[in-house]
C-alpha cells in the first residue's frame, strides 16, 4: 500500500531544464513545491571533472547519462501494418536521467522558433492554398505566437547563457546575423563563439553561392558570465566532448548548475531523487488531478503525493506515457482521427556531405558545442518558394564540429575498406582533413505518426510500454532530394580533393543508428480541445490543475533543435500557473 | 534464455575431430606455439571471459584487421582483444542497459538488436558458428587459415554471404564485433586496449586534455601538435 | 591596510622574477571574473576548484577540504606571485596534466592585475 504523503501546492514530475525553471519560478512565488525525480542529481565537481568526463566508451557509446533502457523504453514500427518491438538499447534518441535531464548533455544550440512553425497551416493555407497540405498531414496552429513569446526567449538565453549574433533586432537587419531570424528586443547575452575553421570554409562557400551563413546561437560561454540569477559560468574551452557530457567548466548552461540549485536553495522546494512515478491520480470528478503515485527506487517503498497542482514537466516521450498510462484525456486514433492523447508525434531528417582536403588541418576535437556556421535560406527563409519544389518545412544547413571523437568520428572517402593497411592509411589521412556539410529538416505532422500503449511489452514496473509508430513520409523525401542537391552543388563549389556527396534518405526510419533526441508532440498545444490536449498556456483542457511542459506540446517538428522553445514555454507556463493559483480555473475557455 | 540451445563448442570439436584437415582446435596455446617457428610470444594480459578457441578467434580478428605497420602496432599488441575480453566481461556484456523481456521476435532491420542474447552470449554462440562455418568452407578454424582466406571470409561475412546454420544472426555478430575492434582501438587505454594511446597517436588525436579556448586561433589549419594523454596518466 | 601594503611591496622586492610592475587590483577583479565559476574567494567554499581565499604563499595541494588532483598533489610548489604568473600563463606547462579546464590567461597585465587583487583581497 502506498503511504499518503502530505498535500502540496505543486509537485514536478521530472527534474529537467522544465521542471528545474518551474521549481524555481514557483518556489520563489511562495508555493510549497516537490520535485520528483528518478535519477540522482548531479554537480560538475563530482559527476564532470576530469579526467573522468573524457571517456567517449562511457559517455557516448554506453549511455552513461541516458536513461536505462532495462527499465523503461519504448515499442517502435514504422506503420500501423508491422507488429511494434522493444527498443532494446536506446540508438535513434537518447533521452536523459537524473535532475538535469537531457540539458545537461546536450550541446547547447538554442533557438526561436517562429510563427511560421506556431502559425503552420494558416500561413501555408493562405500563401499556397489549402490544396497545398496533404490530406494526411495534420499540421496545425499552436495557438501562441511568437511576439507573446519573444520575452520568454530572451529569458531563457540569458539564463542559459546563449553565445551568438542577433540578426535582426526590432526589425532592423544586423549584419553578422541571421537575417531571416523573427524580431528579437535586443542582442544574444554573450557574442559568437569563435568560429573554427570548417564555419569559415562554410561561410565563404555559402556566400558565394548567395546564402546568408551566421554563426549558430549556443548555450556555451563565450567568456566568463554571470546570468541573471547569479550564476556564474566559465568560459567555454572548446575542449570537443559537449554533445552526451557534462561541462567541466560550467560552461554549458544547464539545470543542474543554474535553475535547479537556486530553487533548492529555497526552502519552499524539496527534491526526492530517485522517485519514479508511475501514475498520474485523479478526482471522481474527472476535471483536476490531484496528485501522483511514485515508487523509491532505493528500497521499493511506494508512495501517494498530493498536490493542488501537477506539473508534468519529464522527457518528451515520457510525459506522454505518462498521460496514457494515467488515463488521461482520450487517446488519439489515427482510424477514426478521434482523441488527442499520442497525435503528432514528429522527429527529425537530415542528409550530410564529407568533404576532403588533401594538406588543410581541420582540427576536429576543438570545438565547443555549438561550433557550426548555419544558413537559413531554405528554413525559415519565408521568402524561400517552395510551391514549385511541392514540400513543406524547411532544413537549416550548416557546417561544424561538436564531439568529433575518434570512436564515433573516423571520415574516410567512399569505397575505402573498412579494415586493414589501407583503412588505417585513411584513417590517419583524413581524420584531420576533413569537414561536412549537413542539414536537419523538419518532420511535418502525419496522421500515421503517433503514440499509444503497447499491447505486449511492459516495463520494471509491469506497466504497457509506449508505442512509437513513425515514418517520413513524401514530404520529408522530397525535402530530402532538395537538400542533398542544394549540399552536393555547395559541396562541389569549394573543390575538396575528395567528396562523399549527400544522398536523400529513402530507407524507413531506423532505431539505429543515433540520430536525434529531438521528439516532438504526443500532448499537444492547440487552439481547441478536439484537437489538442493543452491550451496555449500548456494546460490540460481536461483537468484544469495539469500542466505539461516540454517539446511534447510542439504540434509539429521544425528543423531547429526544441530547446530555445521548451525553455521559453517553461518560463511562459510559470507566469500562467502564477495566474492560475489567484484563480484555478481553465486559463482558456474550451 | 541464458543458454545457447545446445553447445556449439562441444558440436565443433566433434566436426573437427571427423575432419581430418583440421587438427588443433582445440589444442593448448602453448602446444600451437611450439607448432610455430621462434617468434617470441606476445606478453597476453589474460582473459576473464574468452575460453581458448575464442581467444584465439579474437586475436586472429584483430590482428588481420589492425595490421602491424608504420602507423601502429598490430591490434592484439595494441590489446584490442584485451577490450573486447574486458568488455564480455563486464557489465555492458552482461548486457547492462539491453531490454532483456521476451517475447522474442526477428522484427524488421529497422528495429534494431532483437536477440534474446546478451553481448557476451552472442559472442560465445557467435565464435562458435563462425569456427564452424569455417571449417565446413575452408577446413580450419579462423585463426588456423591463411591471410587470404581470412580476408575472403571476412569480406563475406561483413556484406552479409554468410549465414550460420541455426546460430545467432550472423550479420548482427558481425556488427557489434566490428564496432567493438574500433571501440578497442580507439577508447581510453583505461579499457584494456587502445595501449600506448597508439590508436589516437595514428590520428593525431590529443585525448584528455582539451584547454583549447587559444588553440582556435593558434593552430587554425596547422597541425596541432598532439601528444595524447589518456586518464591514467591524470590520475 | 597601509602596513599590509607596506609589507607586501618589501617581500615582493625580494622575490626576483616577480611579475614586472605591480598590478592594478580594481581591474584585477574584473579579470577574476574569469576564475569565478569555480573558485570562491571565501574561505572554505569549494566549487569545482578550490578556495583561493588565502592562496598568495600557500602551498599548493594544501586545503584539507578539497580534493586535488594527483598533479598537484605531486607538484610540490608554492604559490608565489611568481608561480601564480607562470601557472596563469599556462596552466598545462608548469603543473603538467592538472585538471583544471582553463587555457590561461595569455596578457601580461591581465595576470599581473589579477594577482595584484588576489593579494590584496584574497587573505
């Protein structure tokens, strides 16, 4: 039997860099907060120093930081025809454990998403037609807009300390920037990291062919930096283990260093590691929750926390499980296009070039996180026709390192052997002499694409694993042809004395290999309750006291990495359940 | 589920035991070596998991692979097969962090490893069919045949020609195999291979420490000039 | 205070390849900031470095409460004005293989106006 704890105002399932804002936001408002976790916590004098943080074997290639697929992990298929297997080792996406999350192994790029995401089917509808969006898409408004936003944004930037160069600040055209970026009140906290030599041969080619190239906006210190907070933060050393590692130099901006110790700092909130909540509880009345089970993974004892508020603030795909297996708003159905609960489910796509050049020293392993030169004229580029090319979305191309390891990173020209005298000869040769040039794209809605309870499989805790169904679809390929030329053709204009050219993707999506922890929707935010599970303030429109934050809310997936905008909507949503406890009633009226 | 369905070490050596081509198997490491002219025998570092025949399977895998030449030694002086040892051994081959509940289906490539084995078992089923498949094409074991037939076999193998008659999916052996001989070469020495830092000393790769922040500009386009430490030499 | 000042510019008379000039404190602070992330300038709070409360003449590896790393444990220095010049110059170089995630500080007066504040304030 699980021991009734004693109510709260809030209780925060998953301590991220979600849970972490809203505990410190709402503590510092006076609300008796409790976070559950169900990892450990984690401070870079212990967990990141080194030596110990430069271990590629452990950090990347054995998931040190990722969740335990042992426990909990999800079924995976492509369409509704195949039969759904465990994702026995995490691969494709690595979700991460402990207070801290995924934020403090990510590489820091941190962006703004706009209205031509937030406003999707409108603008496409009213610029290309209705006919234009295929009928199994279901893009949708996001029912915010950028301008309610843009505050939030700037928030998080200098709370996480964002190195980059705005490129268009109220309307004005920056040079340096990105020009085809939205509005911004003012410049990045911190100025571009500096840039490496790849962002430099990048850039130049880019130009050239007529892009606009700028240099990625990245959580990683340029200098030494004290946020808003106090926090102070080193500068970053550009010492090439960012991705999947946690900063020896507090120079990345994550929870564990920013967010999490103020809000523990306060009396107000407490933090139970090693919790795994299991169940999401609610009233005879089916409108408001009123608070979690969760079991201490320490010794088995399970507990019942009460709360006036529940804050749903895990992984993406965690906080969808835990709405299905909670019960939670009516599951989606992608028969009967019924129910909300697992719709939208999105990811990522890219395609990539290796260039060669005999005699150039490219340095791989120096690099901050965010070392990539980008351009945005086939992305957020609104000016960009894509009615003639048929698709819908956008690729951000860049070029760059971030984590360049050699287990990982080893480029060798096409139709090298994979072993022997002339593999190594390779290897050594072009370890150092080469760079890429690459795109992420936008994976827009499909029907087809969603979440629900697998009928099999179960985790530690007996509990139906999720199930993930997902495919690219047309769209996403004939984005893919599109890029994989716009590459080849910038690729071939800067003469590498070898090339491995782009090819677009046609092979189903695959759990191997890694290639994004960007998952996106399953609960998402909308415009009504037919067709969303949250409002625009990320409130549940079935049980008013539920909030639920994180890239599960996006209705769709951009070509940008989610972080810029889970962390404004954090910020965002603290400011609305500020509201809500003067007032606990829907924010929004159905 | 933790047994291969029946013991393929013990099925091999009765086939090799009926062949008359093939001979030593089975024979003691120091037996083999008294067989081979002087050359003085690599000190070994032991192992923890490999029995003998699989040990010896190892080491002729790494070392046709990682061949001795100018840019580093040869993969088993390198002790590549010391990391895949230690590796099997510990906890990632007692398949730490690999879903482990049945039901147990082939499922689509696209969903991933599907076996009902951990990396240490399939290793073991794995050495087992490969032997075999090697003595019914070639009539020896792996280690026994010649640079040729090691390199016909293993091209076969990596582009999937090879199937092993009611064993593990050969392919899949294959790929964690493989990516475990570039983990030994090119990990933290602290792992058992990657010795010297002579798999980062090939590269160029300047290992633990990583205070680059003038670096940037000091060696843009210039060879940086790379001593590498691995996290033993810190501690 | 003057008596301190006193003190200090006679020992530093004596020590021979001292950091040149003497350095300016106020901007020396503004430099340290660059150090804050992981030092403390209070004594007995340790971050992911030790607390340089106290640092000008001690020896290094000292602190009870913090652990050092093996390369310092081994180096066997003390930090004078001197040694804190060179070390700041290039962490790498004299204490070999220490673990602190720093490039150096690459400007003469930088470190000469750091070490300046680190003396005055820092006792």
């Amino acid at each position: 039997m699980a021991t009734r704890l004693k109510e709260v105002d809030a209780v925060i399932v998953g301590l991220g860099w979600t849970g972490g804002i809203l505990a410190k936001e709402l503590s510092a408002a006076g609300l008796k907060v409790v976070a559950l976790e169900r990892g450990k916590m984690f401070s870079t004098a212990e967990d990141f120093q080194v030596p110990q943080v430069r271990d590629e074997l452990r950090y990347v290639q054995r998931h040190e930081l990722m969740q335990n697929a042992a426990r909990d992990t999800l079924t995976i298929r492509n369409n509704p025809n195949q039969e759904a297997l465990p994702m026995r080792r995490l691969g494709s996406f690595l979700p991460g454990e402990g207070a801290g999350g995924s934020g403090m192994h990510w590489s820091g790029h941190t962006w703004r998403w706009t209205d031509m995401e937030f406003k999707v089917r409108s603008r496409y509808e009213e610029r290309y037609g209705k006919s234009f969006i295929p009928a199994d898409m279901t893009i949708q408004d996001w029912g915010i807009t950028y301008a309610e936003l843009e505050p939030y944004y700037d928030k998080f930037e200098r709370v996480a300390a964002v190195s980059g160069k705005a490129g268009n600040i109220d309307g004005q055209i920056q040079p340096g920037g990105n020009p085809f970026e939205a509005p911004r009140a003012r410049e990045y906290p911190l100025p571009p990291l500096t840039p490496i030599l790849a962002n430099e041969v990048f850039s130049a080619a880019a130009k050239n062919a007529g892009y606009h190239p700028f240099p990625r906006p990245s959580a990683n210190a340029s200098r030494a930096y004290t946020n808003p907070d106090g926090v102070r933060f080193g500068a970053c050393q550009y010492c090439g283990f960012c991705q999947r590692f946690g900063c020896e130099a507090n120079a990345k901006g994550s929870p564990h260093m920013t967010v999490i110790p103020i809000a523990m700092r306060n009396p107000n909130f407490e933090l139970r590691t090693h919790a795994w909540v299991s169940k999401i509880l609610k009233d005879a009345s089916g409108k408001r929750v009123t608070g979690v089970t969760y079991t201490n993974v320490l010794n088995g004892e399970e507990f019942e926390q009460p709360a006036s508020i529940v804050l749903l603030t895990a992984y993406a795909l965690n906080n969808v499980h835990l709405m299905l297996l909670s019960g939670l708003g009516q599951p989606y159905d992608p028969v009967s296009q019924k129910g909300v609960i697992g719709k939208n489910y999105c990811y990522q796509t890219g395609a990539g070039a290796t260039l060669f050049f005999e005699g150039r020293n490219f340095n791989p392993f120096m690099s901050a996180g965010g070392s990539s030169a980008s351009a945005d004229d086939f992305n957020t580029n609104w000016d960009f026709d894509r009615g003639k090319h048929g698709w819908i979305g956008g690729y951000n191309l860049s070029s760059g390192f971030n984590t360049a390891l050699p287990i990982g990173y080893r480029p060798v020209p096409r139709g090298t052997p994979a072993w022997g005298k002339e593999w190594k000869a390779a290897t050594a040769k072009w370890y150092q002499t080469a760079m890429n040039v690459g795109v992420s794209g936008s994976v827009m809605a499909n029907r087809y694409n969603y979440f629900d309870l697998d009928p099999t499989y179960r985790n530690a805790f007996g509990q139906p694993l999720m199930r993930m169904t997902f495919d690219y679809k047309e769209n996403e390929h004939k984005m893919g042809r599109h890029a994989a030329q716009v590459i080849n053709d910038l690729a071939k204009s800067m003469n590498p004395t070898r090339l491995n050219e782009a090819t677009a993707r046609t092979e189903p999506w695959t759990v191997v290999p890694y290639q994004s922890t960007h998952n996106t929707g399953g609960t998402i935010m909308g415009t009504s309750p037919r067709s969303s599970a949250l409002n625009k303030y990320l409130q549940s429109w079935d049980y008013h006291n539920l909030f639920v934050v994180g890239a599960n809310v996006f209705a769709h997936n951009a070509s940008y990495n989610p972080t810029g905008p889970v962390g404004a909507l954090a910020y965002w949503t603290a400011d609305a359940v500020k509201r809500y406890t003067k007032n606990p009633a829907p924010l929004v009226s159905a | 589920m933790k047994n291969v369905p029946f013991n393929r070490r013990a099925f091999l050596k009765s086939a090799v035991a009926s062949s008359a081509a093939a001979v030593s198997v089975g024979l003691p490491q120091s037996a083999q070596a008294q067989q081979k002219a002087a050359a003085p025998p690599t000190p070994s570092a032991g192992y923890a998991f490999l029995n003998p025949d699989e040990a010896a399977f190892i080491e002729a895998v790494v070392d046709h692979m990682v061949p001795a030449d100018e840019l580093s030694p040869k993969g088993s002086d390198m002790g590549i097969n010391t990391f895949i040892d230690r590796a099997l051994a510990g906890g990632w081959g007692k398949g730490d962090r690999l879903y482990m509940q049945g039901p147990w289906k082939q499922g689509v490539p696209s969903q991933g490893y599907q076996l009902p084995l951990t990396p240490a078992e399939l290793y073991r089923a794995g050495i087992a069919s490969a032997n075999a498949y090697c003595v019914k094409t070639y009539s020896k074991p792996f280690d026994k045949m010649p640079e040729t037939q090691r390199q016909e076999f293993l091209v076969a193998w990596s582009t999937g020609k090879v199937n092993f008659e009611n064993g593990p999916p050969a392919r899949v052996f294959f790929t964690m195999l493989y990516q475990n001989v570039i983990e030994g070469m090119f990990s933290d020495p602290l792992y058992g291979g990657n010795q010297n830092k002579a798999g980062w000393k090939m590269i160029g790769f300047p290992g633990v420490i990583a205070v680059n922040q003038q670096n940037i500009e000091k060696y843009r386009d210039k060879k940086f000039p790379a001593n590498p430490l691995g996290i033993a030499d810190m501690s | 205070m003057t008596t301190r000042k006193v003190f200090f510019a006679a020992a530093l008379a004596v020590i021979a390849h001292a950091a040149s000039a003497q350095g300016d404190p106020k901007r020396g602070e503004k430099v340290f900031e660059e150090c804050r992330a992981c030092h403390a300038i209070e004594k007995g709070s340790n971050g992911v470095g030790p607390s340089l409360h106290g640092v000008i003449g001690r020896r290094a590896a000292e602190l009870d409460d913090f652990r050092y790393s093996p390369a310092f444990k081994r180096a066997n220095i003390t930090w004078t004005r001197q040694n804190l010049d060179a070390f700041l110059a290039d962490p790498q170089k004299l204490v070999p293989a220490n673990r602190m995630p720093y490039a150096g500080m690459p400007e003469a007066k930088d470190r000469a106006d750091v070490i300046e504040y680190m003396q005055r304030i820092l006792k």
